[in-house]
C-alpha cells in the first residue's frame, strides 16, 4: 500500500517531468492507482525473495516474512563455496544455454518467419500449421522420448542435447511472422529485387534489420524460457558440471529426507538467476519500445 | 498494414517453381522434425507397446517389450482420475483465464494511455515476474499462502483472526490460479501492448479531436484493434492452461490438498517419472495432445477470420 | 533380395564386432587391474560432500578415477537410471535406496557382483546384507548406510509442559492428548501424507511386510494386520486432532521445528542431521529415545531410509566399480569420511562401533551416549522384503493417505486403496502374483 500512497503524492506534486513528448494532459488518478496496485502484487512475491535470501538458515522459518535478515554476503559466500564453486559453473552454463539458444532460435524464427510472410508456394500454410502445432505439445510428454532418441545417436549429456531442443520455438516462429508481415514493406523487397540483389541478400540486409524489434523479444522470450526450463535438462543431463542453474538448484532441494533442503541456498540461488533475467529486461526494452514505435509508424 | 499476396506472378518470372523459400524453410523443417516430430512419432509408437513380465520378474530376460495394442489407450479413457483431473484443469482455467486477460488487457491499455504515471515502473514491475521461473514462483507462494509461515496469517493474527488454510482443498484452485496470473500477465500484458503501440498514433488524435473520452478510445478503437493479438494472447494461454504441471507439482509437498494425479499432465509425470510406465504415459500424451490440438484449433478456427483475416484472404 | 542380403550380411558383421567388443571388454573386466590402463568410472549420488571422500579414492588408485556426480534424490533419480541405462548409457556406479532396488534389478539395470566383492557380506548385519541380495544367493549393491529409527522428543519442551517420555504407543497417544492440553498451540507430533518411507519404517516395526516371494510368485500384503493396526492407530489420532497432519519437510514444518509447535518427530538415527540443519537455535534441546513400543517391554524399531551403492549392469567396468563399491562402504577410512563429511549413519558394523561416532553429534550435547543408545536400537530393526514396484505402493499412499486427510476419512480406506493399487499393478505388468 506505501507504493501506492507516495505514487500519489509525487503525482500531485508533478515532481516527474512527463515521458512523452505528448501534450501534457491531466493525470488518470484512477489508472494510475490500479497499474500501481498491479505492480505491487506482481513486486510483492519478489520482494520476499530478495528478503528471504538475507535471512540465515534458521531465521528463514524463525522470523516473520517480511522482516529482513542480516545473512545476504553469507548465503551467497555459502553458495559460492559449495562444492568448489559449482554455483557459477551452472551459472556459465545457464548463460550459455539461454544466450546461444535463443540467438539461433531468434534467427532461426526471423527466417522462418519471414520465408512464410513474405513468400507464396505450395504447403506455405501446412507448414505454418504444423510448426505452430508444435506449442500444442508438452514438454513432459516429450522429455523421455527425446532422451531416448538422442541416446540413440550419442547425444545425451552433452551440451547439444539441451541446445538443439531450445532453437526450435514455434511461437517465437510465429510472432516474427507476424512481425515480418506488418513491418517489411512489400515494395522494398521488389525494389531490392528489381535491383538484383539475391534472396539471401535481400533476408539479411534489408529484413532482418528490419525485424530486429520483433527478434530482440523473440530472443527475450526464447532466453526466459531457456533459462528457466527444467525438465529438459533434467532429462537429458546427469554431468552436474554440465547441469543448468534449475536442475543444480533443485539438487540442493532434493538431497534426501535424510539431508535437510538448503532453502537458504536455493532462495539465494534463485535470486541471483532472476538478477540476470530482470537486467536483460531493463538493457533491452529500450531498443524494442524505440524500434517498436518507429515500425509502426513505418507500418 | 495488412500484407497482399506478393505480387510473384507479376514480377517474377514464372519459370520454374521458386525453390528459395523451401531453402530458407529447410533448418526450421529440419531441426522441428528431429526434436519434436519424431520424438511425438516415438511416443505415438510407445503408446502401443508394454512391458511383460514373467514370473519373479528377477531373473534376466524377464522383461519383455510387446505390442500392446489399444490396452493403453483403454486404460487412458476408462481412468476416472484422467477425467477427473481434467475438469479440475477446467476450473483452474475458468478462474485463471479471464482473471490473467483481462488484467493483461487492462494494464496494456493503462500502459497506453496518456494520462497513465509511471507507466515505464508499471510495465517493469508488472512484467518481472515472467522471470521468475515457475518452481520459484510456486516455491514461494508457497510460503506466502502457508498459515505457520503466512505473513498473511501473521496479520491476520494479530487481529485474533484465524486465517483461511490457502491450500487447503476450498482454495487451493484459486491459489493455483493466482500463481498463474502473477507469472502470465505480465507476458500477455507485453504482447498485447506492443500491438496497442502498432497502432498509428493519427488515429486517436482524430478521435480526441472529436471529443471522445480515452475510455471510448480504448473501447472503439484500442481493443477492436489488438483483437488478433487479443485472440493469439488466449490461445496460446489456453494451451498453457491445458499444460498446467509445475504449479501444483512444486507445491503437492506441501499440502494434502494436491494429488499426483491432480491435472491430466501430472499424471502423464507420474506415469512416466514415478511409476516407470512410459507406455501408458505416451497413450495420455497422445490423448492430451489430441485433445489440446482439437480445442486449440477449434477455437482458432471459430475466429479465424479475426485473427488472421487481415493476413491471409 | 540383393539388399536383403548385405543386409543380412551387416548384422552379421555387427554381431562379430559386439562379440569382439565383448570379448575385449570381458578381458578387461577378467583381468581386473591391468597396469597402466587407467579406468573412468561415474558415479551418480546424492549424499552431500561425497566428492571428498571419492578425492580419497582417486588419490590412493591411479589406474581408477571416479567421477562423482550429484543428482538429485527421489523417484525420479530412478527412472533417470533406468532410462540412462535403457538407452545404453548408465553411469558406473549410482546411489540406490534399499527399497528402489527390486525395481531396478526387475529392469535388469544392476549387476550381479557377488564374485566381485570378496567378503563383504561379513561388514553388515545379515538382515541388512539381505536387502540386497533380494533373499538370492546374487548381490545387487553393497549397503552404505541405515535408517534405524527413534524417537526425537524435545526434552525441554516435555519438562516445561510437565510430558513423560513415552515408551509405548499407548502412552504416545496419551502423551499427544496431554500435549494438547498444556500447550493448544502445539502439537507431539504430525501424521505426513508425504512421507511413505516413514511409514513403511512404523509399519515395520509393527511386524509388517508388504511384499513377499514364494517360489516364482509374489505376493502384496500392504493391508496386513500389523499395518492396519499402525493406520487405524494414527487415524484416530488425526481424527481426535491430538495428533497434527500437515506433511514434513515443508517450510511449515520446518517453522514448528523452530518454535516449539512440533514436541516430538519419530525419525531415524540421520534426525540430528535435519534438525541442525533446519532448525539449529534448537540445539540441545532435543533429546533421543526408543520408539515407541506396540507391547510393553519389548524392543523393536524399523528403518526409514537408507542406501546403497550398486554397479550397473551397462558399465563396462564392472570389477572397478566393485571395488570402489566395496571401498566406499567398508574401508574404515572411507566410512569415517562419509560419516563425518556426509553425515551419514554407517551400514557397516566396523564403523557403527568406530572412533567416527565415538561423539555425540554436536546437536546433542546433552546427550553424549547418542550413538551408543542408537546402536542399540539399530541392533532391533526389523526385515523388510521390497517389492519389485514401491514405487507405485510410495505414490499410492502419498495420494490416498493425503485425501483421506483432506476429506476427515478414517485411512483403513487409503490402506486397502494403496493395497489394490499395488496388487494390480503387479499383475498388469505380468509378475505372477499370489491373491
């Protein structure tokens, strides 16, 4: 509620020069109020987690929520020295996983994408069709049967098994469809045409630049849904070195009833893998409300 | 906006069949087909397969792979809990669905409205949990919603109230659902948002020229708008709806509320991951999969001219 | 018909190099150490710091390196091990709970190392040792560790409410009656839904055995007198509400370990290990006592938890893995380090009695004859034959005990539920099944 009532005052005392470069117009108290009443419940939960991880292990159940501990730099010391450091390897591996991931993913969506935007041929709709059913189908349904099959062809435990499964994003597929539709102008495409410049040419200098806006989110997307897959990895790893940072937390979780959880760890852990993700989040929206803006005044 | 069929004929020459787009197709065709087509033709094969045993089942070589024939799709359609779990899902989706949509929608137009304060805080705040993964999501709802350790309950406490047991079986539907809101809003708030900002600024200039109230702009011009995206933002929560499996997983530990079998894909876990049955698990699959495509697409189908109307005739 | 036959002539041919990869690798198995060829083990496991003690081992045998890796514990650890090894590529060596291994020797996953493991049998209890070798004359794993148990009382607690400890469960019963009384916000103990281990331990010690084999035939009992009488006792107590029924190893749980809502917990001798970890400003104030005993006088516990370590039929190095198995759990030195870095409570006899648990554990300074008193009751434990699908017996209760729970039912329902359930499993599957 404290969000809510300062949010009011320093409305009223206009102490944040308007953003756009719209005519000012009076403020919606109203509005305001309910997408601030929405960012407190979406904050609050996370709040608790960064709160949580300042609390030591016994504090965690010992204390009232909301009241911050003292145990931040030595839960994270803690983590960091778990078996030599193992955190940050998973850490590395999770970048690489989400990072490598999801560019190919972008890129392989972009030309995807635009081939069924802009191009006519037989079976252009089928194979829409088919590559959008692919959303339809579950991950755990899948997860077994893929082991299997990369079994059969040496692949499991490897980097690959958990990177070639992560390229292929049917809705990534489909929104740069969408995006190559509205925001590449037919007639450029014939110009460049007409100027004799090769398909290839044509993708990658004039749509993909193009496209941009509309890969960085299928590229966010893919790298948040990456980054917190589980049971992929889960499946197809059993090298804790290679292990992505959920699959590693979540042996922490699981060590045995014999063993007591390390909450402390995992809550701390999880905190950090969201650092990353919320960092992405603030370095990338501005290319894509700026390009976004600017595609649509194109469009 | 809207894209025509290329003019090809036009200004192509028509000699032979282009083949540059089945080129630029190939990686995508190719990779999909190898980590989801054969896979789902693995599991589709599986389904009519079982394991026999004979006798001690200890001994080597007492296990065998035989084909099964319908016994696993049997079992699938005459298990009540199969059914029963998925009417759970459907109440889970009644409350979770146009709870998450519409806030979504909400906050997309709040978002875009002029007259809206710190709408850049309001998107970031909004959107972070979509960060958060779902086991951590559930994990700590999970403390927020636990009386011992509620600060809710604390609270409530102090008042002498006897807070509600959240998980407990009259809640634990919507508590499920709250979850899923917290994590999705913030995505379809995004999607929805960006197709608000497609929209070509002249025309609400227009509109409020004309005197009318941001509210008659959001509902004549916004929302009639950012239909198609409005549509693709319910499909595609539908199937994650139908999907639904780590929320209840990470929280069934902690309640008696929750059964392994509680929603048709934990059963599919179950079978598979706890019970070792990967046969009668991929007959689920198939059943689900089968189910989930014919609801999806229905409902596609049953507005399709909405949603991609402006693309494809 | 030419195709045919090239084809028939590859199978052939591949059927010469497997049987001459059999053979290298029979040799290489036969000949247990060759000099200089240095072998590459992996081991999947979940016991906390085990990488030192494997740093031990590969320090002391350059010719076999292992590769510890951790894996998170539970059903799932097993059907990874039986989809690794399914496909072809199981680890060397895994972790294995008593209870999952007539699963995985049914799934053909562990080998037989009986000629590979010397005199092993000769560390271990005989009731231990014929866990696993499933009352055959194979051995499947050698034991790492047992899960006696005990009861966990807090002693400062029970003087402040004026509480006696109880020696039978007719007292626990009075005990949680008085508990509820002195102390309504409290509770002695909870009934966890969560927990099947846990309850096949109480089960146990009642004289119960849900499975059992007659020549070529199984036969499931889970619904046997001794159990019933277990469930129908704790359904009474839930439904009387002086006992509580929230799950363990929640973060509630958790919570009334720490602040004094939960008096007493029913565990096995590992208990010092969670409770320090989960709730340490209790340290010395809980104390450790016999469970409780279904008739006066007597002494009887069961076993909750508890693992092995096993070869995989899959490894193509099964005499080193033996070895290191065997190493593992027998070598005074090894075992030390698993009990002092693991925090395990060692299977072997040797080590139990060793200089390791010579101490209490340090949350129990008030109780320095611990380990003494436990070996005592670890002594009483009794025989438990597994079937080839706990897992399915495991997730039955979970279900059917935690909606009996949910709806106020009695739970002999969940008990015939878990025993149906289990029976019928069996017989889908094809076992040949008494009943």
């Amino acid at each position: 509620m404290s969000t809510a009532l300062a949010t009011d005052r320093s409305v009223s005392t206009h102490k944040h020069p308007p953003a756009r470069p719209q005519k000012q117009r009076r403020t919606s108290v109203l509005g305001t109020a309910a997408l601030m009443l929405g960012a407190l419940y979406c904050l609050t939960p996370v709040a608790w987690v960064v709160i949580a991880a300042t609390k030591s292990r016994d504090d965690l159940f010992d204390t009232l929520t909301f009241m911050p501990g003292t145990s931040l730099f030595e839960n994270i010391h803690d983590l960091t020295t778990y078996r030599g450091g193992m955190f940050w390897e998973w850490t590395a591996n999770t970048a690489f996983y989400a990072g490598a991931g999801a560019f190919l993913s972008a890129v392989l969506s972009g030309l995807t994408g635009y081939t069924l935007a802009k191009y006519r041929f037989r079976g252009r709709n089928v194979i829409f069709n088919i590559l959008l059913a692919g959303v339809l189908v579950p991950a755990v349904t899948l997860a077994i049967p893929q082991y299997l099959l990369m079994a059969k062809v040496g692949l499991t435990d490897s980097y690959w098994s958990v990177l070639l499964p992560s390229i292929v994003s049917p809705y990534g597929m489909y929104l740069a469809r969408i995006y190559a539709a509205a925001a590449i102008p037919d007639s450029l495409i014939e110009a460049a045409r007409t100027d004799g410049a090769s398909d290839v040419r044509i993708f990658s200098m004039i749509a993909l630049p193009i496209m941009r806006p509309g890969l960085v989110t299928v590229f966010l997307f893919q790298f948040v849904a990456i980054w917190n897959n589980f049971l992929l990895a889960f499946v197809m790893l059993s090298d804790d070195h290679k292990f992505p940072l959920t699959v590693g937390l979540y042996t922490l979780l699981r060590q045995g009833n014999t063993t007591p959880a390390l909450y402390t760890l995992v809550i701390t852990g999880s905190l950090l893998s969201i650092l990353p993700l919320a960092a992405l989040f603030l370095t990338l929206q501005r290319y894509w409300r700026i390009d976004l803006l600017s595609g649509a005044t194109k469009g | 906006m809207s894209v025509d069929a290329t003019p090809a004929g036009r200004s192509r020459k028509r000699t032979a069949p282009n083949l540059v787009p089945y080129v630029f197709l190939a990686p995508a065709v190719v990779l999909f087909t190898l980590v989801l087509l054969v896979p789902i033709g693995y599991t589709a094969y599986l389904s009519f397969r079982k394991v026999k045993v004979s006798g001690l089942g200890l001994g080597k070589g007492s296990r065998k792979e035989i084909f099964a024939g319908l016994d696993n799709y049997q079992a699938t359609f005459t298990d009540p809990e199969l059914w029963a779990g998925a009417l759970r899902v459907l109440g889970y989706g009644a409350i979770l669905l146009p709870a998450m949509l519409l806030s979504a929608l909400l906050f997309a137009l709040l978002l875009d409205a002029p007259r809206t304060r710190f709408a850049r805080f309001g998107r970031i705040a909004i959107f972070l949990p979509y960060a958060v993964p779902s086991v951590v999501a559930s994990l700590l709802w999970g403390f927020l919603y636990l009386p011992a350790v509620s600060p809710l309950h604390y609270v409530l406490e102090r008042f002498g109230v006897e807070g509600p047991d959240l998980l407990g079986q009259g809640s634990i539907v919507g508590a499920l659902a709250n979850i899923g809101v917290w994590g999705g809003v913030g995505f379809n708030m995004i999607v929805i948002y960006t197709s608000l900002r497609a929209i070509p600024r002249e025309l609400f200039e227009s509109a409020r020229i004309d005197g009318c109230s941001e509210w008659q702009i959001a509902w004549r011009i916004k929302i009639p708008l950012v239909t198609p995206a409005l549509i693709m933002t319910t499909v595609f929560s539908l199937i994650a709806t139908l999907q639904v499996f780590t929320e209840p997983t990470t929280l069934a530990p902690m309640t008696n509320s929750l059964s392994s079998t509680w929603t048709p894909l934990m059963k599919i876990y179950r079978d598979a991951f706890v019970r070792n049955d990967l046969y009668s698990a991929a007959a689920t699959s198939i059943v689900i999969a089968g189910i989930t495509l014919i609801l999806s697409f229905g409902f596609l189908r049953a507005v399709q001219n909405r949603a991609f109307g402006s693309e494809d005739q | 018909m030419r195709i045919a036959r090239r084809r028939t002539a590859a199978v052939l041919l591949l059927g010469v190099s497997l049987f001459a990869a059999a053979c290298n690798s029979g040799g290489d198995n036969g000949g247990g150490t060759k000099t200089d060829e240095k072998v590459e083990l992996t081991f999947w496991t979940w016991v906390p710091n085990i990488d030192k003690v494997v740093e031990k081992w590969n320090s002391t045998h350059p010719n076999i390196h292992v590769t510890a890796s951790k894996q998170a514990q539970g059903d799932e650890e097993v059907t990874k091990l039986l989809t690794a090894a399914k496909a072809g590529s199981p680890p060397d060596l895994a972790q294995v709970e008593y209870q999952a291994l007539p699963t995985l020797v049914s799934n053909d996953v562990l080998a037989d190392i009986k000629d590979k493991v010397g005199n092993a049998k000769s560390d271990f209890a005989d009731g231990v040792w014929q866990t696993v070798t499933l009352g055959s004359d194979a051995v499947y794993a050698i034991p790492q560790d047992v899960g006696p148990m005990m009861l966990y009382y807090r002693e400062d607690l029970f003087k402040k409410y004026g509480l006696t400890v109880p020696k039978t469960w007719e007292e626990f019963a009075a005990t949680a009656r008085a508990a509820r009384k002195k102390a309504p916000k409290s509770y002695l103990t909870t009934f966890s839904s969560g927990d099947p281990g846990w309850f096949v331990g109480l089960a146990q010690q009642a004289g119960a055995s849900w499975w059992g084999v007659n020549g070529d035939t199984w036969s499931v009992s889970v619904n046997d007198p001794a159990t019933k009488k277990v469930t129908d006792y704790w359904s009474g107590l839930v439904a009387e509400g002086v006992v509580d029924s929230k799950p363990m190893y929640t973060p509630e749980w958790n919570k009334s370990l720490n602040d004094g809502t939960l008096l007493a917990w029913p565990s096995a001798i590992w208990g010092p290990g969670v409770l320090a970890g989960n709730a340490a400003d209790t340290k010395g104030k809980w104390a450790m006592a016999p469970l409780p005993q279904w008739v006066a006088g007597e002494n009887k516990t069961g076993s909750w938890g508890g693992s092995t370590t096993a070869v995989t039929e899959g490894s193509k190095h099964k005499d080193a893995a033996a070895q290191f198995a065997v190493w593992l759990n027998t070598d005074p030195e090894a075992v030390a380090a698993l009990v002092r870095e693991g925090g395990i409570y060692p299977a072997s006899k040797a080590a139990q009695a060793g200089p390791a648990l010579a101490t209490a554990p340090d949350f129990f300074p008030n109780q320095p004859d611990f380990y003494v008193t436990a070996k005592g009751i670890a002594d009483t434990a009794a025989g438990f034959t597994f079937g080839p699908n706990v897992n399915v017996a495991y997730s039955a209760y979970k279900d059917a005990f935690a909606k009996a729970i949910a709806d106020k039912a009695p739970f002999g329902g969940a008990l015939d539920t878990m025993q149906t359930t289990t029976l019928d499993d069996l017989k889908k599957a094809g076992f040949k099944v008494a009943g």
